[in-house]
C-alpha cells in the first residue's frame, strides 16, 4: 500500500496548482494588493517625528492604566478563582 501524499509533487502535477491558483484569483489579487502596499510603504516613514512621539505618549498612558487596572483585579477573590479546578 502505497501513500500517495508523502510522494514530492511531480512535474506533471503542476498544471493542476497552475488551475488552483487560477480559480482563486480574487485571493491572488488582493495578496498582490496587500504585497505592493507593504513594498511601496517599506522605505517611507508613515509618521512624522511629532505624530510618532504623540503616539508614543498615548501609548504609554494607555498602558499606565492597563497596569493599574491589571494589578487592581489581581487582589479581587473572583479573580484569584479562575484557574482553579471545580
């Protein structure tokens, strides 16, 4: 008995990933779309000094409050309860 799927793809066997790849042409355009989007933004700055050190600071408050809030719920019961097997 012989496994056909571990046998390596033969030259034969491409036509039919040529036709699969032809039947999913939406999917290739947009993966297409998404690749020249990523190669046309690779060597370009997308924010300005200022928009970058704006961003930073939101973020960094933003994560002041995830913290404080992280470490409010640790001290909850109900919190401390959840991994435990019932």
């Amino acid at each position: 008995m012989t496994d056909t799927r571990a046998v390596a793809p033969q030259p034969a066997d491409r036509p039919a990933a040529g036709r699969e790849r032809r039947r999913h042409h939406h999917l290739r355009d947009l993966i297409d779309e998404m690749l020249a989007s990523l190669r046309a933004a690779a060597n370009r700055d997308l924010f300005t000094p200022q928009e970058r050190a704006d961003a930073e600071t939101q973020l960094a408050a933003i994560m002041e409050r995830v913290h404080a809030e992280a470490v409010n719920l640790g001290g909850r019961p109900e919190h401390a309860d959840r991994g435990a097997a019932t």
